[in-house]
C-alpha cells in the first residue's frame, strides 16, 4: 500500500513539473486556419460561412502554470444568409438566396492562459477588433454593406495543446457589440481551430 502511494504521489509530482512553464519567458507563434461563423438574429435562411484566420500571437509567462498571450489576427467572419434586393429605385423587391456576408478584421486577442498539464492550455479574454472589410458577395457580384461598425469586440474562450512545438488551438469567439449600426441585432459567432508553431525568442 505505501508503494501504491509513494508511485501516486511520483506521478503527481511529475504531472505538476510537467505542467510548469518558465517564468518571464516570451514566446512566439505564427498561426493559421480556418473560421466557421455566422450572426446572430432573425435573419433569412442563415447558414454558416468558412473564413481563413492567420496572424501572430506572444506569450509571457507570469508563474510556472499561468501567462499571458496577445496576438494580432486577420479574420474572414460574417455569413450567408437570403436577402431582400430591390433592382432600382421604385423598383420590385426580390429575395437574394445564399448571399455571403463578407466581414473582415483585424482582432487583437488578449488572453489569460492557464496549464493544468503540460501541453494543455485553458484559455479566456477579451478581443477587440477593426472592421477592415464589409461586402456582399453573390455568383461574383460584389457590393459594399451599409452600416456595419469599424470596432467590434468579442469574449474568446477556448483550449490549446502543444507537441513538439505546434499548438492545436480551438477557440469560440462571443461576439459583445453589435454589428450594425441601424438594428437591434446581429452579432458575431465564430468558431475557430488554428495550428500554430511555438518558438522562444
């Protein structure tokens, strides 16, 4: 019995040590991949549209199981969805089936990320982001979105893990502020799954 325990105790002192990160440590990771978003609200036939995510983002580590992380992203958001379009002035109103809602930013993930084990990150924020980019896009056909606002901002939440340097990351990204500036609603969902590769500077 006192084997059993002193091996349960040596595995978890292991899984503690592993779990350490080293503090005051800066590290970098260049990452991509892809966004399945879509907006929040009443709209017609709503669907969800894949974007492509890339961008750096750098951690400091504050303790041994705790850091920091901020980054710089592009994000490709929006959705596809029906739309009324009249086809001029006076002019009959028609539904547009499957249009895509282009919405482009630039995010700015500021993270707290915390290691349970080693590898394993538990992650949460705050991210503000710019509006870079507003089209509607139909069978080539592109025109630019009335309203949208240059400044967004979302909570992301999430998980990484890191082997051999690359880090999976999945993250959800609440969209807070609306995306319009004339209605009640619409907001941002997106999901996201990067792979990145971690180096110390």
């Amino acid at each position: 019995m006192k084997k059993i325990m002193m091996i349960a105790a040596m595995m978890i002192a292991a899984v503690s040590a592993n779990a350490q990160n080293e503090v005051g440590q800066i590290t970098l990771q260049p990452k991509a991949g892809i966004n399945i978003s879509t907006i929040t609200g009443d709209y017609n036939d709503k669907k969800a549209k894949v974007g492509l995510v890339a961008g750096v983002e750098a951690e400091y580590g504050i303790t041994e199981n705790f850091g920091i992380d901020f980054g710089v992203l592009y994000s490709m958001e929006g959705c596809k969805m029906d739309l009324p379009i009249a086809a001029g002035e006076g002019a009959s109103v028609y539904l547009a089936k499957g249009v895509n809602i282009n919405l482009d930013y630039i995010n700015i993930p500021i993270l707290a990320q915390y290691y349970p084990v080693k590898g394993l990150a538990i992650k949460a924020g705050i991210q503000p982001a710019f509006n870079v980019r507003h089209k509607a896009s139909k069978d080539g056909d592109k025109v630019n979105i009335d309203g949208v606002k240059s400044f967004n901002f979302s909570i992301p939440v999430g998980l990484s893990y890191e082997y051999a340097s690359f880090v999976l990351d999945a993250r959800y990204n609440i969209g807070v502020t609306k995306l319009f500036k004339d209605a009640d609603q619409g907001r941002n969902s997106t999901f996201s799954i990067t792979i990145g590769y971690k180096f110390a500077l």
